[in-house]
C-alpha cells in the first residue's frame, strides 16, 4: 500500500491503541515508496512498544521511522540556489 493510503486508514483505529496492536492490524502489509518498499510491521518496530493517543501521533511516529527511500528529491529545497548540474526554470 502507499504510504497516503495507509494514513487513511489509520484514522478507523480505536485509540488509544499501540504499536502491537498496529502490527497485527496491519501483518503483511507493504509500503510502497519512490523508491523500494518495506514491511510496515518493520518500519513501526523500529520504536519498540509505543502507545498513540491519536491518529496524528500514529503518523508522526511513521514519519520518523521511514527509510531514506521513502524520500523523493533527497536534500531537495524550493528555497536553495540549484545544486551541480540542476538547472533552475525560469519564472515569469
């Protein structure tokens, strides 16, 4: 599943709820990235037990916990001069 589809979901839990409640929820399940995907029980892991109070506080935690491949531009800014060989389009 992609990482949005997954944040819909969680909304639907009954909180407070915990990180082993959310692994048995969500056994098996995938998230998908940019670039490669990884177990979501492995991604929630990662803290070891943790309790949520809310859906919010399920989504900063996984925020937290996702691989660097999860990132799209890495070091990407819309505020920053171009980088190397990025060329910077022109505004009118």
């Amino acid at each position: 599943m992609r990482l949005i589809e997954f944040e819909q979901t969680i909304d639907a839990l009954d909180y407070p709820t915990n990180t082993r409640t959310i692994t048995e929820t969500y056994s098996g399940q995938e998230l998908h990235f940019q670039d490669g995907s990884e177990q979501l029980k492995n991604v929630f892991e990662r803290f070891g037990p943790e309790s949520f109070a809310s859906p919010d506080e399920v989504r900063m935690t996984l925020y937290g916990a996702l691989p660097g491949e999860a990132i799209g531009r890495k070091h990407y800014t819309d505020r920053d001069p171009p980088v190397g060989d990025e060329v910077e389009p022109l505004s009118f």
